[in-house]
C-alpha cells in the first residue's frame, strides 16, 4: 500500500509566489484597504455568539444547484451542509460548495471599487468611491452612444456575480449589444438540432431513469468530477446492471469508475461514430421498425438534386429548424399502392429502401443514401480503427452492445469532442446511431447531456417585464469574433464576471482587442485574470452576502424555487449585481424599470405562482415544483419538434456544405498530419476539475491543498524532456506560453497533454491557459443553429522543462 | 453496547475529497491537517494512474482514523488520553494530551495529526460545530467519528457530505443494522488485518 507510506505530495501547502506578490501590490496601491484579517477581526469581545442558519441554492454555473443549508456565527459563515427539507436524493454538496466557508472570504476578494492608474494589463489601481465608480463608468456610457450609437456599447453578464442567473437588466434598458452567438458547449448541438429540434443537448428525460439502460456510452461526459453529485446516477445504474463504457483519450476518474474504456485519439470521435453508423448498417442491427414510424429514414430525396421529394403543394405548419424556410410535406414509397404517398398518410406502408423513378425524377430512400453514402466516403470499422486509434473488434463490439444489448444511451458531457473543429459531425453522427436504433423517447434510452439539466415541469414562476422599447442590440455579432473584426464596431464594454479570458480562446489576442476599447469596466468578486485590464473595477457580492434579508429566488436544476435569504453581509465594499446594476441605470434615469430590491424581485415572480414568500421561508427555502414527482416522459409519444415532428436524419440545408449526411473532418489543428505538428507535436486538452467551476474557486485556500495549475504529461513525454511531476514545465505554441508544474501521469496517452481548466493568471509562474487554446472558427457553422463553437482542445503545443 | 462503524463503499468513491473538506470545516481542523484524506492507491500523488497506458487502475481510498477495536494508538498513550469510549469509537481527551506522540507513531494508519504549532485557520476565526473543543499546540487530533453529532443520533459529516453515497455509518453492534448487513454479506476490505488492530472502518466495492 505505497499510497499511504507518506503524505501526499499534493496536500502539502503550495505557495503561489506570483499570487502574494501580485496581492500586495494591489493592496499598497490601493491603500489601507481592509486585509482578510482585518476585516474578520472581532470589533469587542462579545458573549458566546449564537448560531443562525439560513438557505440558499448555490451556484448555478456547474449546473448542478445544490439546495444549501448555511451556519453562521456573530456574522460569519462558519458551516454549509445540504438542506434537508429536500428529498434525501436531492440533499447534496460537493467539495465545491463545503470549500465556500473559506472561499467568500478569500484574499482574492475584491474590495472596494479601483480605477486604473497604469497600463493596461500592468495591474496597477487606486482606491476609489462607489460614487466616483458609477459615474465614471455612466460616463463612458454615455460618451460611446454618442460618439458611436448605442450598439458601440458591449455588455456580458457571466454567472458568478450575478445571483439570479439569466436575469439582467441594464442591457437591455441600454440596447446594448451581448454577444450574438455564445460559442461554447453547443458543438454538438449543432449537429442536432435538425434532427430532434431546438435545445437537442437537453433530452428531455430524467438521469434517474439511467438504472433502466442496459448500456451508457459516454464520450466527452467526466461526470465524476464535473457535475459530481449526479455521479450517483451512474453508480445506481451500474448496481443495476447497466454497462457504462466511457470514451475519452484520458484515463480520467469516470474511465476508471465504466466497466469499459476506450481510448481514443484525441478529435478523433466523429470517426468512431461513423464507423459505429457503418457496423450497425452493414450487420443489419437497426430498429426497422422505429426507423419507420419516427425518423425521416423512409423520405424520399431527389438523387440528382439531394433535395427532399416533397409535395410543394402541401406547406408543414414548422419552418426549417435554421433556415425558417418554409417545409413541404416529403413523400414516401407506398409498397402498397407503388407510388409516392405522403410520409404521414396513415394509409402508406412505407418503404425504408429503395430507389424508383417517379415524375421522371429518381428517387431514393433517405436510409438506401445513407448506405450509399457509408459506401461512397469508405465508413467502415476498419476505417474508423486507423483513424480513432481503437482496435477495430472494439468498434464492431461497441456497435454490437449499442444496438444490440438493450436500452441505450449516449450521453455527451459539453466538453472533450464538442471544442474540436468536428464536433457538429460527431452530434450530426450520434444523432443518426440513436435514430437508427431506436434509442430516443423510452425508459433508458437517450441522446444528450445528462447530470446537471434536469427536465422540470414549469414552475410556474412570473418574470420581471421592461417596457417593449428596450431590447438588446441586434447586430449578432458575437463576442469571439471581436478581435477579428476590422473596424469594431464596439468601443465600450463592461462585463459582470470575466467574460474576456474564459469565453474566448487565444487571450494574447483577445487581451489585444481590449486594449484598443475606449473604456473597459468589471463588476466581479475576485482578482480575476481580466481584471488588470480593466480601466474601473467594482467589487461585487457572492451569493451568500446581501444587504437585504430576501434574496434570490429561482429554480433549481433539481425541481424546486428556491428563495434564498441573506447568509451575511456584504464583505468589504461588495455589492450585488441588483445594486451595481441599479446605480448604473440611475445615472440614466433608468432604475424605476428595474427592482428596487431582491424582495420586490421574488414578490414580482410569486405574484400569480403556486407558491407564497412565507410557504417558501417555512419550508427552509425549498418548495418542490408540481409535477416532479414522476419522471417525465420526454418524446415519450415520439412527436418531435421538427418541421415532420419525425426524427429528421437528412440535412438538406448542408447540402452546399457536403454535409448533408455527416462527413468525417480532421480536427482543424489538433491532428498528427498537420504541418504544424513537427514543430508542435503535443495535443493539448483541457477539462473541468472537481476543485473548480472554470476558473471560479481558484482562490480557495482550501482547495489549494489539493491543486494548482498543473499539466498532465505521459511518462514517455516527460522522460524524453527530462521532467518530472512538480517540476515546471514551459507549454507554448505560436499563440503564446505559460508555465505550470507537471504531473507525469500513466494515464496520458503519449503524445497529448491534459490540464483542468484555467485558474487566476495570477497562480501561474508566467501567462496562463488560455494563452495557447485555438481561436479558429468553423465557417460550416454559420448554417447552423449556435454558429461557430471555440476550439479550446483543438490545440497543439510543445513543453519543455522550464 | 454501542459500536459506532463506518463502511465506505470504494467503487462509488470518486476520489473528490468532499469528505476531507466536510471534516475539515465541521470540526474545525486547521490548514494542512487533515482528519480524512482520500489517496489514490499505489500512486504517491493524487489522481495519478497506476500501470502502463491503457493497462491503468485508479483506485482512491478514503482514510481517516479506523476506530479500532484494538487501538495501537490507545495501547501507548502515557496518560489514557487516547481512550475507547461507550460508542465504540476512538477519543481524544485533550486535557489528558502530553504531545508525547507515541500514538503517532503507533497507529499503522498514519491518521493522526499534531499540532506542532498554534493551527492556523482560514479564515482565522474558525469554523464548523460550536461544541467541537478547541485544540491549541503541543495536542494530538484525529477523526472523532464526529462525536458532537453521533452524540445526538446525527451521521458524521463526512457521511452526510458524500456526493455519491459511498459512505455508510452505522451500529456494528445492531444486528439489523445496514452497516452490520453489509460486513456479514459483502466481501469487506480490512485495512493492515494482519496488526491486529481489528479496525471499525471497513471497505467494499
């Protein structure tokens, strides 16, 4: 038992040289602010402090929601544990949310409104009022409407210092622009949602039906250490006799919890699906019978054309999913009466095969173009084994058991394959598996992401209404686009979190851009990697500290509304993103839009709802919504929200592209045959850690103890540079450099590289994470529903012993 | 007769140290010392695979003190500080405590942690159960089994905190009991069973 010979390593204290340094310039600059130990400093010795407990639901951006039951002693939060007025099931905490009793108060904290006095980047700050910061930044507003419009003003609202997730409200009173397409996490989704409709990564069915699968395929999906407290469903399901099998090129905690692994090369997964999609055609192992009645499998398409063969007299009541053209109802080949009927004439028996000339045109079965595509591109099992580095027996078995061995599921976490350049071919290509094997709208069968979603019943919760007149800006540009932009047309931005380093790739260049804006302001909590280049800094609350005893209210992505009240003061100067946003708007005349306090807020929303403010502060905060308490059956009824309410297979609006059906592309950057790859020979990955939501807890003391930034490297890699685990490690590529330490990992498959997502540039030696990652767009997304993703793993590096 | 147990289920374990932090913030442990700690077998850092690629194991194990029926630790304390208490679990009377270390030595686990100076907390005004006793330097400290919450019928934390419920507390003395049930049923893992130091806390996958 080496492993309990000594200490490990990791628990030892680091000591994060750059981070004190960096915190005490910030603190002599700004002079005689509150330290940590200042501020929590009894005033005057008091008598034995009685304990208080309050709820709340906790963070929203690990989508997980956990309902939270908090102490505090004389004003402190000394304890946080779940809140048992919740099902037992839904009782949860991880790490994340236990590290928080020292987290709000963390020496990273922001703490009272800086104005920049160096240059940008340089992290040099003053002291200043609210007052003076409100108005600088009102100011600046205003200069950039007048001077460009009102579309010259940018405005992103992260989720960390903003307590009710979703809701802003200066952005729109300002119309001002936020970002067209968002970038992240919707890789796959954009293969999809032709096929099952809008919001394709949220099957709408529970996780807790996981016990009921034979089988859960899970690629890209590290539920272990993202959305810990759903790892449970997983588990339950393994004791109930699921096979979980997990596809990941890293030996990651869920690989070594599934009763299979299978490594990959990394960007490599849409080939695994295609040579799955040509197994399971080749071996006849498809549900016929679903393929039928529920996919457009039987629809007939035009073959010189490649357009659908449809009644252009006969208009479907839904547009197109992306184009919102107009869609006509597509025949099918009636084997009865051989001709071409109406896919949904109840009379047809349609043929899943087949090609027939009809109008003096050549028709063909959208399943018969499929096989001849599979046939035409080279889809086989052999193929996909060359180019996904598995063994071609494990591809032929993994097909066998998906189709074969019962309910089955294929679950996509929002991470590993959809930040490659290939992702919409990998959703494009998991959605026509599922289709073909009937594998969608049934107990233990699915498409999706799992573990952090749950489908709810409506809440029956109100909203918050402005006038008609304000609205967010329209041009749709997004924000990862910015930089590349030649004349910008956005001078202005003020952000709520750090939008700037975590929803864009390549910061040397992003950061560039944000020199160039005339003014950049920053609501956040912590000294965040953005924050020295912004020109006005306001300090803001977490979600426990309110100046108010109601707090936010919400739904929670586990069932209930949760109305939180106030756990402590706010610490410092802090503010909520209520106040900040309200002390903006008034200097606009704007604020009576807005509420005037959290408490109107939560009565606004309660006001027509099943639910009272007293019935949600006797139950400990948490009312269960009805409804949950059975699982829904999401497509149970197999209608789905398509233009033919079928599961749509064919793409036609790619047809320009190629893409009609999907196509295998190699990662765009991270691929062995790109030239790059001699002077960059090193696949870069990122992922979530159980110590962090991206970057957020990075200022954790607590959770310090067991990270830092560190790169995963193989034995082999390291040996042939001469590193070994705590040494630090120079990581760089044309884009730029950082230095972190190496963890020689035997789990890293040689020739890649894996690290947690980034941390507080401030923790690093030198640059951080992002300076690396690959800002390339997939201009074939544009045709899609959320455009072109960023390409954070589609990366490619070299390291050496720094 | 009481005998407080736990049973921690490794398959489910995931390694996410919840049940570290839980301890830590309920009774008050002080930075770097920690009462339960979750390691990865075989490997000398955390989360580092063991074996050659793809030929891997990660296994983590969750250790904490072992509640022994034949405490190594008891069996060296001077002064009766380390005793066997009437739940069954392992104790600390910190006035009795004399900084000897003996039972640091003895204990095979490695779970005992000592205040070789004042314990610094963060933040410095502590944190956790009101009750749990102040421990200052020159004081050993351990995993109490959260005794001011098993006192009162409650599970320890670490127990309550466990994302996956890997963790099962319970009366090794009640037969009926789940944590019985489980020891009779499933093939347990007993730590260093060879020293005799017939340990409370048990493992199972």
């Amino acid at each position: 038992m080496s492993g309990m010979k000594s200490s490990h390593a990791s628990l030892t204290r680091r000591t994060f040289v750059k981070g004190a340094v960096a915190a005490g310039a910030l603190g002599v600059a700004a002079g005689g602010m509150a330290t940590t130990a200042n501020w929590l400093a009894p005033a005057q010795a008091v008598a034995e402090p009685e304990d208080k407990v309050t709820y709340m639901c906790h963070q929203f951006h690990c989508l997980s929601g956990c309902c939270l039951k908090c102490t505090t002693r004389d004003g402190r939060l000394v304890k946080i544990e779940p809140n048992d007025a919740c099902e037992e099931r839904d009782q949860r905490i991880c790490v994340r949310g236990l590290s928080e009793v020292q987290h709000v108060y963390a020496n990273d904290r922001l703490q009272t409104p800086l104005k920049r006095v160096g240059e940008r980047g340089e992290g040099k700050f003053e002291a200043i009022s609210w007052d003076e910061a409100i108005k600088t930044v009102a100011d600046a507003i205003k200069e950039s409407q007048k001077k460009y419009g009102e579309q010259s003003v940018f405005y992103r609202k992260c989720t960390e210092p903003s307590v009710a997730h979703g809701v802003e409200w200066l952005v729109q009173l300002l119309r001002a622009e936020s970002g067209g397409n968002w970038g992240l996490d919707r890789g796959h989704t954009n293969g999809l949602v032709p096929a099952v409709g809008y919001y394709a990564h949220l099957y709408s069915r529970s996780i807790w039906e996981w016990p009921q699968a034979s089988t859960i395929l899970m690629v890209g999906h590290n539920i272990c250490e993202s959305g810990m407290t759903y790892a449970q469903c997983m588990f339950d399901a393994q004791e109930a006799g699921a096979k979980v099998i997990v596809v990941d090129p890293r030996y990651s905690v869920t690989a070594a919890k599934a009763d299979q692994w299978i490594p990959i090369n990394p960007g490599t997964d849409p080939a695994l699906m295609l040579g799955m999609l040509a197994v399971i055609v080749e071996k006849g192992w498809y549900d016929e019978d679903f393929a039928k009645a529920n996919t457009s499998f039987p629809f007939l398409v035009e073959r010189k054309s490649g357009k659908i063969f449809a009644d252009e007299k006969a208009p479907l009541e839904t547009p197109h999913l992306i184009t919102g053209d107009t869609v006509y109802t597509a025949y099918v080949y009636d084997t009865k009466t051989k001709s071409a009927k109406h896919y949904d004439d109840k009379e047809a028996k349609a043929a899943l095969e087949g090609s027939w000339t009809l109008d003096g045109k050549e028709v063909v079965t959208e399943f018969t173009l499929l096989k001849e595509w599979i046939a035409k591109n080279g889809y086989s099992a052999a193929w996909a084994s060359e180019i996904t580095g598995i063994d071609e027996q494990v591809i032929i078995d993994l097909a066998d058991q998906y189709a074969n061995g019962g309910p089955a599921y294929i679950d996509f976490g929002l991470g590993g394959p959809d930040k490659y350049y290939n992702a919409d071919v990998d959703g494009h290509a998991m959605g026509i598996l599922t289709a073909l094997t009937g594998n969608y709208g049934k107990p233990g069968t699915g498409l999706g992401f799992f573990g952090g979603i749950e489908p709810t019943a409506a809440s029956g919760l109100g909203a918050w209404a402005l006038p008609e007149e304000f609205h967010y800006g329209d041009t749709g540009l997004a924000m990862y686009e910015l930089p590349d932009m030649k004349d910008c047309p956005i001078h202005c931005a003020i952000t709520f979190g750090d939008a700037f380093t975590l929803e864009a790739a390549n910061a040397n260049k992003f950061l560039e851009w944000v020199k160039t804006l005339d003014f950049f302001a920053i609501a956040d909590i912590y000294h965040s990697s953005v924050i020295d280049y912004a020109d006005i800094v306001m300090p803001a609350c977490t979600k426990f500290e309110c100046p108010e005893e109601i707090y936010h209210i919400r739904e929670t992505g586990m069932g209930y509304v949760s109305l939180a009240t106030k756990t402590i003061d706010p610490l410092f100067e802090s503010k909520t993103d209520l106040e900040i946003e309200r002390l903006i708007a008034a200097e606009f005349g704007l604020d009576k839009y807005m509420p005037q306090s959290y408490e109107e807020y939560a009565d606004a929303l309660l006001k027509d709802s099943p639910y009272t403010k007293e019935q949600l502060l006797a139950n400990q905060g948490v009312i269960r919504i009805p409804g949950m308490e059975t699982l829904p059956d999401g497509r149970g009824d197999q209608v789905y929200p398509t233009p033919s309410t079928k599961f749509e297979v064919y793409y036609e609006n790619l047809l320009e592209q190629g893409h009609a059906f999907p196509v295998y592309d190699p990662p765009i950057e991270s691929d062995p045959n790109n030239e790059k790859f001699a002077e960059y020979p090193l696949q870069f990955m990122q992922g979530k850690s159980r110590f962090r939501i991206h970057a957020y807890f990075s200022a954790s003391t607590w959770l310090q103890e067991f990270i830092g930034p560190c790169v995963n490297i193989s034995p082999a890699d390291a040996a042939a540079r001469g590193i070994k685990t705590g040494d630090d490690m120079h990581v760089f590529n044309d884009r730029g450099e950082f230095i972190a330490k190496a963890l020689v990992n035997p789990g890293i498959k040689e020739g890649t590289l894996f690290m947690f997502e980034t941390t507080y540039n401030t923790y690093y030696k030198d640059g951080f994470l992002q300076n690396v990652t690959n800002d390339a767009h997939n201009q074939r997304c544009y045709e899609m529903r959320h455009g072109p993703q960023i390409l954070y793993n589609d990366t490619l590096v070299q390291v050496e012993k720094a | 007769m009481t005998k407080l147990a736990l049973a921690i289920n490794q398959k489910r374990c995931i390694g996410c140290q919840a049940c570290a932090e839980a301890c830590k913030m309920e009774n008050n442990v002080g930075m770097g010392m920690l009462w339960t700690r979750t390691l990865t077998e075989g490997s000398d850092v955390m989360d580092a695979a063991v074996g050659e690629f793809p030929n891997l194991r990660m296994d983590y194990l969750p250790l904490g003190c072992q509640h022994c029926e034949n405490p190594a630790c008891q069996k060296v304390c001077p002064t009766g500080a380390t005793y066997k208490d009437e739940m069954g679990r392992v104790e600390i009377d910190y006035d009795k405590c004399i900084g000897c270390r003996m039972c640091m030595a003895a204990c095979p686990y490695n779970v005992r942690v000592f205040n070789w100076t004042e314990p610094v907390h963060d933040p410095e005004t502590g944190y956790g159960d009101a009750t749990v006793p102040v421990r200052h330097k020159g004081v050993m400290e351990k995993c109490t089994l959260c005794k001011q919450r098993t006192d009162n019928g409650q599970k320890p934390m670490c127990v309550v905190c466990c994302p996956t419920h890997a963790r099962v507390f319970g009366d090794l003395d009640d037969p009926n009991s789940e944590i019985s049930r489980l020891k009779r049923e499933r093939t347990v893992r007993i730590l260093l069973e060879e020293m005799g130091t017939e340990p409370q806390v048990f493992y199972f996958v």
